[in-house]
C-alpha cells in the first residue's frame, strides 16, 4: 500500500495544507512531506495520528475497497446446461444487482423455465432464431431482432417451435434467473 500516497490524497480530499495537517497532527511540516513522497515511514503512533487528524482511524486507512468489475468476459461466464435450454449466466454474481441479464439458448423444441409472478420487470431480445413468449395465457411470437418488455405479475417462459436453436438475451429486474 501507498501509505504516503494515500495520506496526501486524504489531506487535499480534506481541503488540508501540509501545514494544517501538521498542526493537527502534531509533526513537522518537512516530516508529514517525507512521508506523502515515501521517504519516510512512520511509526505507529505517528500514523494514527495522521489518520485521526485527517478525520478517520487505522482500520478505515488501511480497508482497500475492492475494484468493481465493469467488464466481463467469457472466461467469467457461468454455463448451466439443462435439457431444455442452455443458461449462459453473463455477469457473475448478479445477486448484489438491482438486474441481471442471461443469454439462453434454446435448442429445437426447447423451452425455458417457467418464471413466477414477482414484482419485477423483464427485458429479451431475440438475437437469434425465434421463439413464443408464454404469457398471461397469450403466445406471442417474436423473430430475431425483436424484443419484449414485461412486468412479471404473472407466470411466463419461452418456447422455440422451431428446428434451429434461438438464442435470446434476457434481464429481469430484480434479478431471479
């Protein structure tokens, strides 16, 4: 860890001079800029000091946030074979997510899961073959490059009637899949 690094970041996030900080902390100015250009290290003392002047503690100074991860790529991927259809679960770990998105692939004759009434709302877009959406009763019939949007007050799955596989994106909000 930068510890310098970070104490000088602290310090100008805080609108603080060497000088302020220096008081508040009760070192020397020259010591408190060895230390943000890592020519020094400070003892313990020292450090808690600093953290407690620039308005936090040692455990929160040293806590690195872990980096989110915005982009994904196969390699993330998580794939669920089922008999009739092909989960490709695309963003790990959705579960934290106000949405999550999954790529099935239905096969010929293949059919999603039935997904049960719940407050969210849904997303698809068939991005390859075509397939039926079951739902409240009605089938509707969607070919590749059409999509559907819908809130998920009652049972719904999709169905490929056909003999080459579909394969449609998919996000529910919140995420259920």
């Amino acid at each position: 860890m930068d510890v310098g690094g970070k104490i000088k970041q602290l310090r100008t996030q805080k609108g603080l001079t060497l000088e302020e900080l220096a008081s508040r902390s009760e070192l020397t100015k020259g010591f408190l800029s060895q230390l943000e250009r890592n020519l020094t290290t400070p003892s313990l003392d020292s450090l808690s000091d600093i953290v407690e002047a620039l308005g936090t503690n040692l455990s929160d100074f040293f806590k690195e946030e872990k980096a989110e991860q915005i982009v994904f790529r196969e390699s993330d991927f998580f794939v669920d074979e089922r008999e009739e259809c092909t989960i490709h679960w695309i963003v790990p770990n959705t579960q934290k997510n106000r949405m999550e998105p999954i790529l099935l692939t239905l096969p010929a004759d293949g059919r999603s899961f039935e997904v049960q009434p719940h407050s969210g709302e849904e997303f698809g877009y068939v991005a390859d073959g075509s397939v039926v959406l079951e739902c409240d009763g009605k089938r509707l019939a969607l070919r590749r490059g059409e999509t559907f949007y819908l809130h998920g007050r009652t049972f719904h799955s999709l169905r490929n009637e056909h003999k080459t596989p579909a394969h449609v994106l998919w996000v529910s909000t919140p995420p259920l899949f």
